[in-house]
C-alpha cells in the first residue's frame, strides 16, 4: 500500500471509529442477541432458557398476535395510499403556482412536526363522542357519526384519519420531487394538446416515481411500527383489542410480561415482513419507477 | 403543471384555503380549550370562543396540576427536555460528520462494503432492537438514568450517515486536493474546508435530531423511572387520570406549551427543514 | 479572538451538559447517616396524605432508617421495568391483583423468614386479605389499605324515582327493576341519568362471572372462564347495553368527567346506583360532601341465594421488589406499616377499614364512613374472591377487559367471546406452569433470597 493509502486507511478508520462502536453495540450486537433471544423463554430476571422453535410455533397460534397483526395491516392499508394520494394531491396544487405557497406548505406540514404525544391527546379531544368537535360538525352536516375511539369498527379510522392529518413530510418531498421536473417535458405535452390528466399520468406520475417510491417504503416502515399514538389513544387496543397493534403487543410481552424471547420473536418476524414488503416494493419499481438519466 | 386560467386558479385557491382551515382548525381548538374554564370545556354544543381567556390554566398545567394529580413538575420535564436535546444534537452532528467524512472523502479498503452495511441497518426496526438494548444498559447499570437516552447518539446513525456522505461527495475534489498539497492532515480538510461547506446539510441534521428527541416517546417510557426526570413527552400523559377522567383544560394548555416551541423553531428554520426534506426524499 | 472565546464557551457548556446528563440520577440521597430507602407508592392526592403521615411516624420515631416516598403513576408498570433494569426501588406499593404474576416472574422477594422472625402469621388479619398475599405457598407482601365492594346508591335518586331510600336492591332481578326506574332521558333521547352501568367504573370488568357463582380458574391448571355460570353473569352484563343502547351509553360515558372531582359520574348524580370500594366515602365527602348515599352488599341472583356469601376482596400491597439495595431496612419499614398504630393511622386516613384482625374501639368509633361496618362484614365473608391468582394473572385480566368490550357491544355473544379468551389463556397458563416446573426442578436454586 503506498504511503497516501496507508495515510487515508488510518485516517477513514479513526473517522469512522464511533461508527464502529455504534454498528456494533447498538446494531450488530441487538440484532444477533434478539435473534437468540427469539428462541428462548428470557425473563431477564432469569436466565435465557433455549426453547428452540416453540415461541415461534406459539406465535402462530396466538390468536391476540393474529388480530394484532391484522389490525396493523388494515392500518397500513389505509393510511399508505390514502396519505399518499392526499400528500401529492397537496404537493400538485401547491405546485401550480399559486400565491402564498410557503404559507400553504407551512400549516399543511405543521401537524408533522409535532410530538406524537400531544397529537394523541389532542385528537382524543377531537374524537371524543360527546363534547367532541369532530362529531359536531358532523352533525351539522346531517351525519350521525359514531363514537369513534369507542366503536370498534371506527377506531382504526380513526386513526387512520389522524394519521392523514401528519401527511406533511411526504407533502414536502412530493412537492420537492415535482419543482425537479423538466419544464420541457410538460411543454412538449402541451404542444401534443394533452389533458391535465394525461399529462399527470403520462409525465409527472412516472417522473416522480423515485419520490413516490421512497415515501412508501417510508411509509411502510413507520406504519408497521405503530406505537405512541394507540398507546395513548387507545391502550390495549380498547375497545375489544380493535386499536391493539404489533408494536402494541411487543411492548406488552417485553415488558408487561416479561416475556422477553417472545418479544423478541414477534421482532424478528416483524423485521422479516417489512424486508419483505420492502423488496416487493423495490421489484414493482424496477418495472415501473423511471429514473431520469444524468 | 402550471394552472392557466383564473377560474383553474381560483379553484385551487378555494380547494387550499379550505384544506388549511382544516388542517389549522385542531390547533386552533386545542389552544382555545385551554383558555376555557373547566365547566366550558364540557359542552354540547361546544362553545368555541371561551368566555374570558382563562391564561391561569396554563399556569396551573405548570405548577400543580390538581389535588388529585398531585405535583406535576412540568418545568422539569422542559428542563430535562432540553438537556437531552443538546446532548443528542451535539453527539448527533459531531459524530455523524466524522463518519460521514470518513466514507465520503476517504479512500480505503472495505470501506464500499462496510457502507452498504450500513445501509443495510436502516432496515432494522427498532423493536429488534429494544430488548437486547434494555439488557445491555441494565447490565452498565443505565438504567433509570438519561444515559441510555444520549449517549448512543454519540456513535453515528446510519440515517444521518448516509444523508452527510451524500452531501460530502458534492463538494469538489480539488478544494480537498489543494488543502493536501498545502501540507494539512485529514482533519484540517474536514474542520477547515468541509465542515464550514456542509452549513445547510449539518443544519438539517441538528434540527431532525432535536425535533426526533423532543418528540421521543418510548425511549424516555422505558428508561425513565423516577417522575422528576421525565421528559415533556411523557409528562403529558399525567394529565390522563389514571382513574377515569380528563381534564381537557390543563392536558390542552400542558399540549399546547410542548407544541409551541416546535413551532417557533420552525418558523426560525423553515428553508433549512424544507431543503432538508427534500434532500432526504430525492436522494433517497 | 471573540470567535475563539465563543468556541471555547459553547465547548465548556457541551462538557458541562454532557455531566449532567451522566450523572443525574433519580433521587440522590441526603447524606445524614441513615439509611435512606426508596418507596414508590401509587397514591395521590389526600390518600397519599395518608401514607405520607405514616412515614413521617416512621422517620421520627427512629434513627437509622429514612424513608423517602415517591407517588409514582402506573406503578406497576414501572417496577417491572426498573426491577427489570436492575434499579428497583426498595419498598414498592402494588394492587393485589399483581401480585401472581410478579411473584412468578420473581420481581418480588418472598417474605416468609421475616414474617415468621416477627411473629406475623395470617391470624393478625382477616384471612382474605393474608390469602391475597399469597402466591404458592409463599408470602410475597403484607397487604396495607384493604378493599371490599359494595353497591353505593344515591339516595335522593331514588327519592325521585320513587324508590324507599334506605332500602337497596337484595337481588339482581331488584338491581334490574330499579335501574329501570332510575333511568332518565332527554329530549333528544340521550341519556340523563342512568340507573346502573356494569362498567362504570369498570375497575372489576373480569369479576361477573363469580357473583353468579363462576370461577375464572379452578387454582390449579384449568381456566375455566366460559363455565355456565359466567356465561350467564356476562349475559346478565350484556342486558345493560341492550337494554339502554350501545350508542346511548358510550356518549353518556364520553361525558363523564375526572373520577376524582365532583363531576364523577356517581358523585355528579349521573349513574345512580355504581358498585364501589370502601374508599368511596372518602371522595364522596371530598367532592360531593352534600350528597346523602349509602351502601350495602352487592346483590346475588334471586335463584342462588347462597351466593349472597361471595364477596370480592381486594388490597393494596406493600412488598421488597428482587434487587433492592436495603431489604432489611425495607422490611422494618413495612413492619411498621403493618403494626396496629401503624394501620389504624393510614387507614383512618384513607377512610377504610383496617386488614388486621385486631381492631381498636377508638378506630370504629372515630370512623367517618357511616357504612364501615358493611365493608368489615362483606371482607369477613366466607366465599371470598378476587382477581385470579395464576401465574399469566395480568395477561388474563386484561384479556377479560378486552373480551368485556366484546360482550358490552354485542360483537360476540358471552360463549363466544368467553370460550375465545379460555383458549388462549389455557395456552399461556400451560406454558408457564411448564417453566415454573422446570425451575422447581432445578432445585429451586434461585430462590432462598430472603430479607
């Protein structure tokens, strides 16, 4: 090695060297020690006990882990497309030049930025079924709503609906991924006397694609992983375990139960579907997200 | 798409300015709630202008939230707050700079492998990680302290890595190349020509990790056990009776003080969060 | 140079932080001699009062022991995760209802050399509150504040309706007719008033079943949640929410305000008739003190009158969690706790009845809640009940509250939604009484850590 390269070596690892601590405590170390875990009865207070594939097999069979799963993907279901499509529905008006852009972008992002936890309590204001504001514009409006967080068929929408409110980042990347677009490109389809339609579908969908591509990976990670809000919004899922979600149930066997391998099983499981989806994701965008060249 | 006629752009004029009284209305109403005095709170129809502004509320929310909730030291939870905040904004940027540099302007083996692990990690989602952290820091004795809560921010995040290096390589070989000539070490380069380059991508970095750490919820849950050291996230949850019962005035003052801040900054710092955003969204 | 000195500034103030940060820690112990132990406690407010005179007896009237307590919300939650974290305070206050699963997990140190060094056997106590401390043969805490039910009734309510004040409902068919009677609604045809809510407060939603004569387990290995008589108590329930409407009752209950305050449902004159613990008084004479009640044993089904023996029982606890630093000096603190000054002190203050066995003449006389005697009588009862002891104890009761809400809203039929929950909770009894006989086998190596 010469002189300059030895130099550099040195150098990159005394750089990276917090890095190499942090990948290996804080990463590689949980991830291999979770994996073992999954597959012992660990209590913490007690030692690990390998039980083999049991947790896994009891998973399976575990009909609140079922329901919990379920609960998180309706979740994810709705709140993905949905908060997508309004994200970039926003971002396209925004970027039809219109005045006061900034302060538009402001009050739509806002929401995004704040803490969880006061959204939580805020919006169980909101919902709440008897003083809550919400229902009383509804009944303004001639809807006899339902009493949201205590109805078990509305208490995933309602969730869904706050979390359509904190659209705002994927707004912002959306509208960044939209003023990239080459003018000539919509010019060009102007000169064809293309709709506003066509020329959604024919020049702005593919060309933002990367950006739509990253806001769902984003958005399938961050959903899987539901937590803070249904923790205050609706603990143990109430009612009738309709509001439990994945993160939910971990939480409850980590440290509720002290069930730690159990937990630790139902994290690698998760960690194996977001991959899943992830991939899934990727391979639908080799075949349709288009990637500018230069 | 640029909208061309008036009547396009009165549409969409009408279509936004709608959606933003949606969207401000909760604020607005969370704000208004806790002006109210507690009997106003609970009405059907709601009254959405309180009769007189009852600024005690916050006050209260503040220093003693009510005999039954027992002493709410909400001051604390600001000062606790921000003490982890500047703790993990300050690990956060000064050791995901290093790191970054390392990966971006260095050339060494290994080093493409080792950044596509990286990579890879941000894959891994926190509840893989939750266990086997809480057994670490109990064996260090950790927990129950704020160590747990900072410290690991002082040894790189793959997020944070990755978003530096893309904004490194940007910047010119030759303005590195140079300094090299002239004789200065690896760090020189960084202090002196990388570092001051990198503002506005080290800006967005400082602000997501502030708003990430204000904004944690299951950290300080898990860690934190004594109630004088809880942060504001999880100090709202008092105002929760355990018992049954809100009371809407004081949890929507005590709401509304941890929001605001965020809002403050925000307004300080929009270009920096927007351009931040974006780079995150169109690099990634 | 001022850059250089506000460089230098900003790097001291980081060093500065990042100390604080390192070394704060929760309660950082005066340095006066004694020994100073942490107690974490879940009461607030004037109960917390109580206690806390309690410990400042205890801190006077020695030397070498200081006592400091901390209200701590969730408590329960937190000392699994602080014992869990290795930092566990030393003297904690549980519900008996924890009691199963963390003595099973060994959270808690088992007390039985100390007890039986002082003398402390289950003849100082009216035996279901010794029996709830209880957990496979050992004793994992001594109870502090007990607690019995009774049916609370508004008495100017039942004026109104046209119901003889003092006399309550005797059996479940009287409680149905009168909470028909007591029943109000508006204009709009919401409700006003309601006569009876199974789920207000909702504190007890797993306990039906055993008023009808149902068990959720048989002690042993068998959970038995979806037998006939609980069946029909959750059927009983469901009539409640037939009978006055889902919707009505979940808008009614949306309404209802802060427990401890006067806009409670039952303080407030919301819900007529709420079965309730013996601390009711207390908040009734502190948020409602105008209000003319009373209370009586709640009512058994006029079929069964045998029933009319079961009673639930309930206690706050106090015990030394595993890990503590001082558990000798926890457990002088709790035998203080315990001693019949002691208990008469915190438990007049709380406006309950005292767990001992032996009580002092000043104390009944003295006492402030006029209906004392029902919830002595009701503790002393001989079918006893309470939250089931298994070693999945916290699951399964948080299994029934889901599988309440089920019932409650009609999703799924009693049979249904019980034998669902009993399938379940079979699974994760059988797997634990698998590791807790493979730990038995080894010996019990693990245990004989005693204070």
């Amino acid at each position: 090695m010469t002189r300059l390269g030895r130099r550099q070596l040195w150098a990159g690892l005394a750089f990276i060297s917090p890095w190499l601590i942090g990948l290996g405590v804080f990463m590689l170390y949980p991830v291999v020690a979770s994996l073992y875990y999954s597959f012992c009865d660990y209590s913490v207070l007690e030692r690990a006990h390998p039980v083999g594939v049991a947790n896994y097999r009891d998973l399976l069979h575990d009909q609140l882990y079922l329901k919990s799963l379920l609960n998180t993907l309706f979740y994810a279901a709705l709140s993905i497309p949905l908060g997508l499509m309004l994200a970039l529905a926003l971002a396209l008006l925004l970027n039809s030049g219109v005045r006061g852009l900034t302060v538009y972008r402001t009050i739509f992002f806002l929401p995004a930025l704040m803490p969880m936890v006061a959204l939580a309590v805020l919006w169980l204001w909101i919902f709440n079924g008897e003083y809550g504001v919400l229902n009383v514009f509804l009944a303004r409006l001639g809807i006899h709503a339902p009493g949201w967080l205590t109805d078990p068929s509305w208490s995933k929408p309602a969730l869904v609906l706050l979390s359509l409110w904190g659209m705002g980042q994927a707004m912002v990347i959306f509208l960044a991924g939209l003023q990239d677009v080459p003018v000539h490109l919509y010019e060009a389809a102007d000169l064809d006397g293309a709709s506003w339609w066509s020329k959604l579908r024919h020049v702005t969908l593919p060309m933002i694609s990367p950006v739509l591509l990253f806001n769902g990976i984003m958005g399938i990670i961050g959903s899987l992983q539901f937590f803070a809000v249904p923790y205050i919004m609706t603990p143990n899922g109430q009612p009738a375990r309709s509001a439990y979600f994945y993160a939910m149930y971990l939480y409850d066997n980590a440290f509720r139960y002290l069930r730690m391998g159990y937990a630790s099983a139902m994290a690698w499981i998760l960690f194996l579907l977001i991959l899943a989806l992830t991939l899934l994701s990727l391979r639908l965008a080799s075949r349709y997200v288009h990637y500018e060249a230069g | 798409m640029r909208a061309k006629s008036p009547i396009a752009r009165a549409a969409v004029h009408a279509i936004l300015l709608a959606g933003s009284a949606l969207f401000l209305f909760p604020l607005l109403w969370m704000i208004s709630t806790s002006l109210k005095p507690v009997e106003e709170t609970m009405l059907n129809p709601p009254r959405w202008i309180p009769s007189a502004l009852h600024f005690e509320n916050y006050l209260k929310a503040v220093t003693y939230g009510s005999t039954t909730l027992g002493y709410i030291p909400f001051v604390e939870y600001g000062k606790n707050t921000l003490l982890l905040c500047v703790l993990v904004v300050s690990g956060t940027v000064i050791s995901n700079a290093l790191i970054a540099y390392g990966f971006a302007r260095l050339q060494w083996p290994g080093r493409n492998a080792l950044f596509g692990v990286t990579l890879a990690t941000m894959m891994v989602p926190f509840p893989v990680l939750m266990v086997p952290m809480f057994v670490l820091f109990r064996h260090l004795g950790w927990v129950g302290t704020f160590r747990p809560l900072w410290i690991p921010a002082w040894f790189g995040s793959a997020f944070n890595i990755f978003l530096l290096r893309q904004f490194f390589l940007t910047i010119p070989r030759e303005l590195s190349d140079a300094a090299v000539v002239d004789g200065c070490s690896e760090f020189q380069v960084f202090r002196q020509i990388i570092l001051p380059l990198s503002r506005p991508a080290l800006a967005v970095v400082a602000l997501f990790s502030f708003l990430y750490t204000w904004n944690d919820f299951i950290g300080p849950l898990i860690y934190l056990s004594d109630q004088r050291m809880f942060t504001l996230s999880l100090g709202l949850q008092f105002y929760q009776s355990q018992a049954g019962g809100t009371e809407w005035h004081l949890l929507m003052a005590a709401a509304t003080m941890v929001v605001v801040p965020i809002i403050i900054l925000f307004f300080f710092t929009q270009r920096t969060f927007i351009q931040g955003i974006a780079l995150t969204g169109i690099k990634g | 140079m001022l850059i250089r000195i506000s460089k230098l500034l900003a790097v001291a103030v980081l060093l500065a932080t990042m100390c604080v940060g390192f070394v704060r820690h929760p309660g950082r112990a005066a340095d006066d001699g004694r020994v100073h132990i942490r107690y974490w406690e879940k009461w607030t407010g004037f109960e917390a009062e109580a206690m806390r005179r309690v410990v400042d007896t205890f801190n006077r009237s020695q030397d070498h022991i200081f006592v400091d307590m901390l209200t701590i919300s969730g408590v329960d939650e937190k000392l699994l995760l602080a014992t869990a974290g290795g930092v566990p305070p030393d003297v904690v206050g549980l519900w008996s209802s924890n009691l199963s699963s963390f003595a099973d997990r060994q959270v808690l140190l088992p007390l039985d050399d100390s007890l039986k060094r002082n003398h402390i056997s289950r003849e100082d106590y009216i035996p279901a509150y010794w029996d709830l401390c209880q957990y496979r043969g050992h004793m994992y805490a001594l109870p502090t504040t007990p607690g019995s039910l009774a049916l609370h009734w508004n008495k100017k309510l039942f004026r109104e309706a046209g119901l003889d004040p003092e006399r309550p409902p005797r059996t479940l068919e009287e409680l149905d007719q009168y909470a028909e009677r007591l029943t109000k609604r508006d204009q709009r045809g919401h409700l006003e008033q309601a006569g009876f809510m199974p789920n207000e407060p909702g504190w007890w939603n797993f306990s039906w079943g055993y008023y009808f004569g149902g068990a959720l387990w048989d002690g042993k290995n068998r959970i038995t949640t979806d037998c006939p008589e609980n069946i029909r108590g959750y059927q009983w329930v469901r009539t409640y929410s037939k009978r006055y409407g889902v919707g009505s009752l979940e808008l009614f209950r949306s309404g209802f305000g802060n427990f401890s305050s006067p806009q409670n449902a039952f303080l407030s004159g919301r819900v007529a008739m709420e079965i309730q613990g013996v601390w009711m008084g207390n908040f009734i004479s502190k948020y409602a003190p105008g209000m003319e009640w009373g209370a009586a044993p709640f009512p058994y089904p006029a079929d069964r009158p045998d029933l009319a023996q079961v009673a639930y029982v309930e206690c706050d606890t106090i015990s030394i969690p595993v890990g503590a630093k001082h558990p000798q000096e926890a457990f002088e603190f709790i035998r203080f706790v315990n001693s019949q000054p002691g208990m008469e002190l915190l438990c007049l203050g709380q406006r309950k009845h005292t767990p001992l066995a032996r009580v002092s003449k000043g104390f009944l006389a003295k006492h402030p809640n006029p209906y004392i005697q029902v919830f002595i009588d009701v503790a002393k009862r001989p079918r006893p009940f309470s939250a089931p002891k298994t070693p999945i104890g916290m699951e399964y009761v948080s299994e029934m509250d889901a599988a309440f809400d089920e019932i409650w809203l009609g999703t799924r039929s009693a049979a249904d939604s019980l034998g669902r929950v009993r399938q379940r909770m079979q699974g994760k009894l059988d797997r634990q009484l698998e590791a807790i006989a493979r730990r038995e086998g080894r010996g019990g190596a693990e245990e004989g850590r005693q204070p």
